[in-house]
C-alpha cells in the first residue's frame, strides 16, 4: 500500500515527466543538491520540508522524509540553551574554643551545598552553505550513464535498479572525507533513533573562593562545624529537560532519504 507521501511523490513525478525531459542518467526520484535553480525535470516543491535542514540516511523505522528539529531560517546560527544546571560544593569545616550559639552570627555552616541555575542561549557555530534541494521526476536519458559508486540520496525505501543501501550511513550526517582519512568510518554517538532530536549535556567544574570572617576567639575545641574560608571545589552537570525538545539539542535539523550508491 502506498503511504499519502509515497502518492505526492508519484503526482509529482508524473506532473514532471509529462512536461520535462530530465538529461541525466541519474534514477526517477533521485534527490541532490543545485547551486541555484532545480534543472529540468527536477523540481524543490516535492521535498520543500527539507529546506532548512540536513539530509540523512534513514534509520531503521525512520522511513523516508521524516524529519526532527526545527529548520533553519536563511543563513541563521543555530543556538542552544541548558535551562538545568545542578551541582555541589562542599566547604571544609572549623572547630573554635568558644561555645556555640548565640551571638557569633553570620558564620556559615560546614557542609555540602546543592546549586543549580541554568545557561544562556549560545550560538554553536555550526559550519555549514546552503543550497537548493531537488528531486527528479522525470525517468532517466538512456543515452547517458551514471559513474559507479556515486552515492546520493533517493525518495522511495528501496534503492533502484543497479544500485545498493548504504546501511553503514544509515542514522548519521554525511560529511567530507577529511585529509588522510579513512572513507565510510563512522565516529561520534549512536545513529540517531527514528524522530530523535539529539541532546547532550556539559560537566561543571571549578573553584569558589570563601571569604574569611574574623571572630574572638581561638581555633581548636569545641564549638564546631563552621565553614572554612579559602578556596574549595564545586561540581554538577546540565541536565536536558525532558519537556521542552528544544532544550540542549544539538540544533542540527534533518530530513530523511535513502542512500544509495551507484554499483
């Protein structure tokens, strides 16, 4: 049964194909990217929902176009925030030879101390150019070829005639082969799950100064627990929060497709 995107796919490839001749040797419902105008017999309008994101292979129950996060405006930032952050400091402790109570007063106590706040929205500097997203509707010019091994991404579930999944994709954002590096390697976390907006989030460590406060008396027994000044360590981490998608995302929108190189 065909699914109502797979139907759009079909009107659309059939609008194309009665009024256009595509050039190219490259399959029905093909997608790639154009610096500039879709050519004939390709056309934007039927993958206009990955405007503004990146194009991924699809992941296992994803499907083909899906997409998660929200798009990008016109050469916009992406930016994050962390609306959660707790941690702990623990001061040292000091003992005096007076009597505890009153009136010796603001003197901390000795212990440790919960924190927690949040962090600001930041930008994450992504790198990334802009171009436009087309797919082909019109059948391929049997007068031409496609080089093998060329991979692109494709708009059906199942690559085409002579050509093969890339399984090893699936779930991860392509990127260009780095100088010396190893073609088709995998690195960072897991494949993204079907519908996952990828969070994360930061450890915190540092230092806090505690001042010192004056009192008469004299260090040793028996009033004690009383916070020491000097410099002691804090610690905690953001947490996401569960409720709002957008909280510590990574900010890197995507839309679905297969990916399938050329045999």
């Amino acid at each position: 049964m065909m699914t109502r995107y797979m139907k759009t796919l079909a009107l659309a490839a059939l609008t194309l194909s009665s009024s256009a001749m595509a050039t190219d040797a490259l399959p029905q419902f093909t997608i790639a990217y154009f610096n500039g105008s879709c050519p004939d017999g390709w056309d934007s309008a039927s993958v206009a929902s990955a405007n503004g994101r990146f194009l991924i292979p699809s992941m296992s129950g994803g499907g083909v176009g899906t997409f998660a996060g929200k798009a990008l405006a016109s050469q916009q930032q992406p930016t994050h925030l962390h609306s959660t952050a707790t941690g702990s400091i623990t001061t040292s402790s000091k003992e005096y030879v007076l009597i505890g109570g009153c009136c010796n007063d603001n003197l901390g106590n000795a212990g440790t101390y919960t924190m927690s706040g949040s962090a600001t929205s930041s930008s994450a500097a992504l790198p990334y150019i802009q171009y436009n997203v087309c797919m082909k509707g019109a059948v391929a010019d049997p007068a031409t070829t496609t080089p093998s091994g060329v991979t692109t991404f494709y708009t059906l579930p199942m690559c085409p005639d002579g050509w093969s999944a890339v399984n090893s994709a699936a779930g991860r954002y392509p990127v260009g082969l780095p100088a010396n590096g190893a073609p088709s390697a995998t690195f960072g976390g897991p494949t993204l799950r079907a519908g996952e907006v990828r969070t994360h989030s930061h450890s915190m460590n540092g230092t806090m100064s505690l001042p010192e406060h004056d009192i008469a008396g004299a260090s040793g027994c028996c009033a004690s627990g009383y916070a020491g000044s000097g410099n002691t360590g804090f610690s905690g981490n953001t947490v996401p929060n569960a409720d709002d998608l957008n909280d510590s995302a990574a900010q890197a929108p995507y839309w679905t497709a297969t990916f399938c190189k050329k045999n």
